[in-house]
C-alpha cells in the first residue's frame, strides 16, 4: 500500500460571528485557502486531481456543492473535480481521510482535503430548521424516533452529561477554558501561527486590512471573569465561555504520494501514519474521541506515551478533559497553541484547521508524532496520526 504524505497546511485566522470575516462569502473564504496550498507547495494547479470538502450547513451560499464552487472561485482549473461531505464537526478531519485512502490506494496522487463554515452568513442548523419552520418535516424519522423515544439528540446536553459522567466542576471547566486562551496568547504573540494562517483582506471603516489574527482570543482573559459568565443551563455546568467559539474560516491541506512528490518536486511536512473512524453512544454523543483513540492506538501499534502533541477539539471543555482522564495523556502535549474555545469551531472546516496546526506546531517544537481527533454529531470520532518529517 502507497504512503499518503501531507505537503501542506493552512488555515484562515478565525472570525468571531459577525465579526471580520463576516463580509466574505464561504466559496470566496475556501478559495483563499485553496489558493494558498497552490502557492505555498507549488504544486502545477493542473496537477491536483481531487478536491474534498467539509462542510456542516450545506445551504444558503453553502449549497449547491460549496466545495465545487470554490474550486471554480479558486486559481485551481475548472477541470478539478470536487466533492462535498458532511460528517458534523469531523467532516474536514474525514476529508484528510479521504484524500489519504485514494493516495494509498493508488487511485489518486494529488488530492487537497479542505473545509469551510461562514457561520455568520448560514447560521449553524439552518439547513435543518428553515424546513422544520416551514412544515416540511423533521430529521428525525418514525423509525428513529421509535428507537429514541424523546430522545433529543443534542451536542450540549452530551456535554453536559459527559460532565456528570466524569466528575467534573464548573471550576474545571473554567480553568480548563482559560488555559485555552492564555496558550493561544502565547502562540499568537510568538508568532507560531504565521506558517499556517492565509491572510485574507477584508474592508473595514478604516479601509482594506489583512486579517490574520484568530479574532476569538480573549487577551485580556481571567478566571474571574470566565467564572462569571451566566450558565446555559441553570443545573449545568458549562457557559458559552467553556464551549467552542461560533467561527468563520476555512483551511485545507495537500495530501500526495511518494510518486507526486518525484514528479513535482515536493517536499513533505509529514506522513500519515494511521486513519481511524468510530461511533458510538448518539445521545451523549461527544464522548466517542476517548474510545476511538483507544481503537486507533492499537491499530498503529503504538501508545498514548509515543505520541507527542495531540489535538483534540474543544467543542466544550468537558471532551478534552474526559479525554485525558480516559487515556491518562500528559495535559501538557494536548492542544499547545489553544483550542477551539479561544480560537473558534468553524464547523466544517475544523478538521484541516486543527490537522494545520498540529504539523506546524509538531515543526515547530522538533517533535516526532501526532495524534488529531474530533467529536462528531450522532456519537461518531475521527482520529488520525501522522508523523513529523
């Protein structure tokens, strides 16, 4: 079987909803950083034979195959084929993993994994409530609801429950949320995200500007202040300040084979060492990461004590917390740069956001492996290693 080697990674600094990026349609967002993975690897744009996107809320400026469009926005040719895919929050995670299974397969040498969400311009579920508002009908089936009667299935109350589950306190999850932003403050002002962030002009009273600073970082974050922010549920123990940030942004990266990088004359960042999907418990749904990392572990022959950065999404605090209690990972290698929680959850593109940072930073700081995984709507976890090269 061929390897599947990363060339690239980039991603769009996040925009808070209805905030920087808020002006930039989501096909013009993904072409910023389709763009970028051509200029950047110098990859031939006629060389790229697949395109596949994530994406969450196909509607609006979202429908009609986002991922298409952007490639007809973008400077790749119009013959590039693309696809769209929706896996929740995993669905760019899933198209690395697409891309690396057609490279290891054979039957494709040069494919870009990307994601976008403009969750400012196609509110998040809209795709589903619009047509509930309308009368015309609902996602659950009968069926469904037959095996789930009254089952609301629900990211946040997972969360919650995953608090229950585990013992956690509010005042984890608080301090778990500002470590969140003082890490992101920290890569931010030592300039560990210029490798990965693709500037994107946007205009503003004070005229066109570059943005290229994740806009969700609380630089001035306190405990107290985290601690202060009122409960979404008054029995809870999560605020909007210890859940994911609603983003914008896209990302993308460049997955090739040995023979792409000959022909081309491309250097590689890292080689994907193994590619993992699960599901589970759709109710508290969220919790599927800690035993799709089992899975993948042992699949790749390998334990929690080889790996060397992990990534894991910060969809609400008590996931990567429930994570490290449950693989008994060092704190201190999980999510060094910050998190969804300070840097925002751009739906769909999240998957190659975080795969972005986890080869630059695992370049940056001279480690070795890393291991990315993300919670899913409906109880379903990607995880995927590489290896730094």
């Amino acid at each position: 079987m061929s390897t599947a080697y990363i060339v690239e990674a980039v991603r769009t600094a996040g925009g808070r909803r209805g905030g920087r990026l808020a002006g930039v349609h989501p096909v013009d967002l993904l072409a910023k950083s389709l763009d970028a993975i051509v200029d950047r690897s110098g990859i031939d744009p006629a060389a790229v034979e697949d395109v596949i996107t994530g994406c969450v809320t196909q509607a609006g400026e979202q429908a009609m195959q986002v991922g298409r469009m952007g490639v007809l926005a973008s400077k790749l040719p119009r013959s590039t084929p693309a696809v769209t895919i929706d896996r929740q929050c995993g669905s760019s995670q899933q198209a690395i993993q697409f891309a690396a299974q057609a490279v290891m397969s054979g039957t494709q040498d040069v494919v870009i994994a990307s994601g976008v969400e403009s969750m400012s311009r196609v509110p998040m579920g809209s795709n589903a409530t619009f047509h509930m508002k309308e009368g015309l009908g609902h996602y659950m089936s009968p069926e469904l609801q037959a095996r789930y009667p009254g089952i609301q299935f629900s990211q946040f109350m997972g969360a919650e429950m995953i608090v229950k589950k585990h013992g956690f306190t509010k005042e984890d999850l608080d301090r778990f949320a500002l470590s969140s932003h003082e890490k992101a403050i920290a890569a931010t002002k030592g300039g560990a995200f210029e490798a990965e962030i693709v500037p994107v002009a946007i205009e503003t009273p004070e005229g066109t500007q570059m943005h290229t600073v994740d806009e969700g970082i609380r630089f001035d974050a306190t405990l107290e202040g985290i601690a202060g922010v009122k409960l979404l549920s008054p029995d809870g123990a999560i605020t909007a300040a210890s859940a994911s940030q609603i983003c914008d942004g896209s990302s993308a990266v460049l997955v090739v084979s040995e023979a792409a990088l000959k022909a081309h004359g491309l250097t590689p960042i890292a080689r994907i060492h193994n590619l993992t999907v699960t599901a589970g418990d759709p109710v508290i749904m969220l919790e599927e990461p800690l035993f799709a990392t089992d899975k993948a572990l042992e699949r790749a022959g390998m334990k929690m004590a080889d790996i060397d950065l992990y990534e894991v999404n910060e969809a609400f605090a008590s996931v990567p917390l429930a994570w490290l209690k449950h693989t008994g990972a060092d704190p201190d290698k999980l999510n060094v740069h910050g998190g969804a929680i300070a840097l925002g959850h751009p739906l769909g593109a999240s998957g190659t956001k975080l795969m972005a940072t986890l080869v630059h930073a695992l370049k940056r700081h001279g480690k070795k492996y890393g291991l990315q995984t993300m919670c899913e709507g409906g109880g379903v976890a990607n995880v995927t290693i590489v290896e730094a090269l």
